[in-house]
C-alpha cells in the first residue's frame, strides 16, 4: 500500500513527490483520453462509440468565391488576417477546392446529398448518409468499406437507391461519386437497424451533455417520437453510457491522468493539500490501483482559520454512476452568515474506521488542530467515524444529529408521537434544569425511553450541555446535508469530472460570496444574523427591565417563574441562549434597551461583516484544460477494483 503526498510538491519541474514504496524509476505512459471508434463500429450498437468532432475550420463552401471576388473589388484582398487559417487548406492544385463541402455544424441533423459534395474524411460521410435516411425513414446496408471507397445501398433489395463515395487524393477528404437518391421503397421502416446505440449516441450527444441526468425512459420516448422508430430502453442505456464517455472521457482514461491533475492544482493553488493514496494491483507487475485522495484548497483552510467558528460538520455520501460504491467524505463549516463553509473533500473506497482516520488525519494538519477542548465536530454518527476521532481527535466535543438520534429512537420501539415531541423538547432545553424536567416527563411516557437515551451523553445532543465557547446551537447536521445537495449532480461522475465539478463549484460560491459581502456596510452584522435581531426584538417587547448596576438586569416577565438575569459585561443570560450562540437573545436585547446601547455591538465578532470579508478574501485560481497539465512522471493509476 502506497500513500503520496502533494503538500510540498514544488511545481512539476524536478521535484519528487514522497512515496512509501513507489520506485522513482517508472516512466510515464502517454495517455489519451478520447474515446474513439472504427468507422466499421457505426453498424454494431455493442461496440465502443466514436469520436466525433465539430471542426469547422477546414470547411469551405463555394459562397467564399464570391466574397473574394468582392473583397477584391473592394480592395480589401491584400488585407492580412493573422487569425485566418483557412488559407492553410488552400491550394491551387487541391482538386476540392471548387467542389461544395459539407458543414456538420449547420447541416448535421438535416443533411442534403448531391453529386460532388465532399466530405472532411469517411466517418462524416458515413455518419451523414445514415441521418440522412434514417429521416427518410430508410433503412441502408454497406456493401463495401474501405479506406478508399464506401458504397451503400438500400436495405430492400428491389430498390436502387445507392450512394458511393471514394477518397480524394492527397488527403482524407471523400466525395460523392454515385448517388441515386430515389427509393422504390415507400414504406417507413419503423424498426430500422441502423440506428444503433452508436448513433443514437453521437446524434443526441449535445442534448446529454446539457442534461446529464436524463431518465433512460423519457429519453427512450424522446428518441422514439423524434425519428419515428422502435427503440429499446437497452440500446438508449448504452448510447447514453457512450454518450458520457465521450463528454467526460473514459473511466481508465481518466485515472491514468489522475497524477497530472494533482501537478496541475499544485501547480495553480500553492499551498493546496493533496493527498493520495494506492494500493497494489491483484496482478503482479501490473499498475497499482486507485485508493483515495484527499484535496483542500489553499483558500479554504486559510478562510477556515480567518474566522470561521470552531464547529465543522463531517459526513460521507455515496457515490454513483462509473464509480458506484465509493465514498465522498466531506467536512464543512459555517461563516459569519450563516451559510455553509467547504472546508476539506475525499473520494475513498467505502465509509470505514480506516478511511475516516485517513480524512480526520489529514484535516486536523490542515486546520491546525491541536487544542482540542475549543473544536466541536457534528455527523451522523457513520460507520467507523466515532472509532477514528477516539483515534485522531479523541478530546474534541462531538455532537449527534437529532434528526438520526430520533429515527434510532424510533427504530428502537419509541414511536409514539409523544416520545418523539418530548425527545426534541429535550434537545432544545438550552439550561441542565430544563433538561432535566424533560427527562422526567420522558420518563412518564415510557421509563424504558429515558433508560435508552442515558445511553447517549446528552452532550452530544442536548443543548442544555453544549459548549459556550463555540457559539453553535444547531441540533442537525445541516451544514453537509446542504452540501451534498448543492452536488447532487456530479456525484454520478468519473473522478476527475466529479472533482472538476466540485473545485468549480467552490471556486465560483466564493467568489459570489465575496461580491456580496462587498455591498454590506462596514461594522454592521450579516443580514442573516440581523434577521435573527429582529426576532428577538420582536419578542423583547413583552419584558420589563430591572436595573441591578451598570451591566446587570433583572428582566421580569409575565409570571414569577419567567425572570432572567443578564449580564452585559459577560455578554451572558440565565436562559444560555445567548451564551450559546453569541446573538442577543430576547432577555439581553430589553437590557440592552434600557442600557440604550446599540444592539449590534452585542453581538460576536464571529458574525460581522468584517470577519465574512477576511473569510472570503482567499479565492480559489482557475486552472488549465488536460492538455496543458504538468505530466508527471509516475506511472498511471489503474481505477480501484469496486465492491457492490
């Protein structure tokens, strides 16, 4: 088993990155990560899909005569474009030059035959002739397929229709020899077996590639209905699966850059955290194979430490598609407004004690995690994550979901919908006394409930024993929940699509983030924490305020039993809900009032719009497409052998 780090990898020029057991002898493999296909494929639905590129650079339609011959009226023809490369095609012996070309990218869904039309190469040809009469509603076989000729004729065997194409000398470009484009065939053919998953792929491949997340069905009617054919929910499974290919690339394709891809953030975001991990190959002598790795960008941990609170929400989701049963590991937090904070990733090979160990390790480094009485960690209790903080954090406070504490109460036996409203009142109880009134009317209910949940710390669930100190309050983990949402869509992608996606999102939600809290006024409190302002004001109103001295107050409220004590100073209330969180609650905002101090400046740092500036003033650079990444020099990865 082999680990690498990236942290220190000083660029990509002559530099080694540390392995355990890697041989620094191994030379790089060039990798290519098209997808391409024989021409020979189109007929077979089974084989892999073809490459298909919209180049219109080297086309040339007669229309450009005509505009020379103004230019040339006009006197522009000694003019000089440095960015015109058409002339690079351009010769006075090229015998295509006065022959009509065809042009994918106008004419590629609706194309129209003719004598000497010419073609960039025998792919285009080939795929045109079968759009071309499969909207027909035509059925074609090829009767010869070579690299110099292509004929086709009708399906029917009484029908003349037939085309033939042949190879232009000097270059790949075919063209139109023979063409009878009348069918004696009048019938539709509605099972056509032309349409392959092949073509289908190639034909819907722009519509894929801007809804990745297409239904098979719904596709398969959508094909169905637009070319007036039988197709099977099979076939548009497999073209969609081409389809994807060739838009993401290949699954081994893209592990064998992997290495590339962590010189390239390296390389743009100093400082970044990348760390990978692999494992030996089954077969001996062959590649190692794909564990983990672990990314944290520069302008994350530095946000993270500028001011974010000590309260970080760890989980693992799965993920699908090509790499089904791995693991997307994710730890995020919250800034001053309220919103969620990405701080650090993972993709491992499930969600275990070893992996979580392997994440929390390498998280308490980048966040510099040493005092561990001032951290609070939130989850959803996932396997073998409790194991590796008594690991790698065994002193931080650890806080339960509420939300999963109940469905395991309620999977216990404790279902009722008293048990669950006297569970919730409990974990909202913000003072020990409360709590301990809820338990007593927990116990009324069902003392086997109350024997259940003393199983559980009530630190990790109760607000009545949460810290003060890191000014977080909130019962469920929400703060990954909200993420994977945001990411719902590429958790179906190959590895380095899915990490694409991820690092974009993340550099463009900081950046939206920064012009946001541009506009705010300096001195002032996030807008979200204001609105919590306005609530507590709002219910402020019903107190009334005794003054003790200069900083302390006695609000009284309608009964005996509803008077709080508040100390200005400290920033504290008997009620602990501003000692929790760190906003005026509505006992602290009557002092407040009566002191006729200014209500904003009672609440944390931690929410000014000062602190959200320093948070998001780190931005996360943009990086270059594969071709330009840095090669590395160790051999590429093989994709990890997946347990279903």
């Amino acid at each position: 088993m082999v680990e690498v780090y990236f942290e220190h990898l000083d660029s990509y020029i002559g530099k080694t990155i540390h392995t355990n057991e890697v041989s620094g002898a191994e030379q790089e493999k060039e990798v290519n990560s098209e997808h391409s296909l024989t021409d020979d494929e189109f007929e077979d639905s089974e084989n892999d899909f073809s490459e298909y590129n919209e180049n219109v650079n080297h086309r040339h339609e007669v229309s450009e005569e005509v505009k020379k011959k103004m230019a040339a009226e006009e006197g522009d023809i000694d003019c000089v474009d440095s960015d015109d490369t058409k002339s690079l095609d351009c010769d006075s012996d090229s015998e295509s030059f006065n022959f009509p070309m065809f042009n994918p990218k106008t004419d590629g869904d609706k194309p129209v035959l003719a004598l000497e039309l010419t073609f960039e190469n025998k792919h285009e040809f080939k795929y045109s002739v079968i759009t071309h009469e499969v909207n027909e509603g035509k059925y074609i076989k090829w009767c010869k397929n070579d690299n110099s000729r292509v004929k086709a004729n009708c399906g029917h065997l009484d029908c003349k229709w037939e085309i033939l194409a042949s190879r232009m000398h000097r270059d790949r470009t075919f063209q139109i020899r023979t063409y009878n484009p009348t069918h004696d065939c009048k019938i539709w053919n509605h099972r056509n077996k032309a349409i392959t998953s092949s073509y289908i792929a190639q034909r819907y491949l722009k519509a894929i590639s801007s809804n990745g997340s297409w239904a098979i069905g719904a596709f398969r009617d959508h094909v169905s209905v637009e070319l007036r054919v039988q197709v099977t929910l099979s076939q548009c499974r497999r073209a969609k699966k081409k389809a994807l290919a060739l838009i993401d690339g290949d699954i081994n394709a893209q592990y064998k850059v992997l290495w590339n891809y962590c010189n390239e953030i390296r390389r743009t975001n100093p400082n970044t955290s990348v760390y990978m991990k692999f494992v030996e190959n089954e077969v001996p002598d062959k590649p190692k194979r794909f564990q983990r790795i672990y990314i944290c960008f520069s302008s994350c941990k530095e946000g993270f430490k500028s001011g974010c609170r000590r309260i970080i929400g760890v989980d693992g989701c799965w993920l699908k598609g090509p790499i089904y049963g791995t693991q997307l590991l994710t730890a995020v937090g919250l800034d001053p407004n309220n919103n969620i904070f990405p701080i650090a990733y993972a993709i491992v090979e499930k969600e275990r004690k070893e992996s979580w160990e392997w994440f929390l390790n390498y998280l308490k480094l980048d966040l510099d995690i040493d005092n561990y009485g001032t951290w609070t960690f939130m989850s959803d209790k996932q396997k073998g994550l409790i194991k590796a903080f008594n690991e790698v954090l065994p002193y931080v406070s650890h806080l339960f979901c509420v939300r999963h504490l109940h469905n395991n109460f309620k999977r216990t036996g404790f279902s009722s919908i008293s048990l669950r409203n006297a569970l919730w009142k409990a974990a909202k109880a913000t003072t020990v006394k409360w709590f301990e009134d809820c338990m007593v009317d927990i116990f009324d209910i069902d003392s086997e409930a109350v024997h259940w949940l003393k199983k559980k710390s009530p630190t990790e669930w109760s607000k009545s024993h949460f810290f003060e100190t890191v000014k977080y309050d909130t019962l469920l983990n929400n703060m990954c929940e909200c993420f994977n949402s945001m990411i719902i869509e590429a958790r179906d992608k190959l590895i380095i699509t899915l990490l694409e996606k991820l690092r974009y999102h993340l550099m463009t939600r900081m950046q939206a983030n920064r012009d946001k809290g541009t506009k705010w006024n300096d001195g002032d409190i996030c807008p979200r924490i204001k609105n919590v302002l306005h609530k507590n004001q709002a219910k402020a109103a019903e107190f009334i305020t005794r003054k003790s001295n200069e900083w302390n107050y006695e609000i009284i409220g309608a009964s005996i039993m509803n008077n709080w004590d508040v100390d200005l100073l400290n920033r504290k209330c008997s009620c602990r809900k501003w000692d929790l969180t760190g906003i005026s609650c509505k006992h602290a905002i009557a002092a407040i009032w009566a002191k006729h101090d200014d209500i904003n400046s009672y609440v944390d740092d931690c929410y000014k719009v000062e602190t959200y500036r320093m948070i998001y003033a780190f931005s996360i650079l943009p990086m270059n497409g594969q071709e330009m990444w840095p090669k590395s020099n160790n051999v590429p990865l093989l994709p990890p052998r997946l347990e279903r």
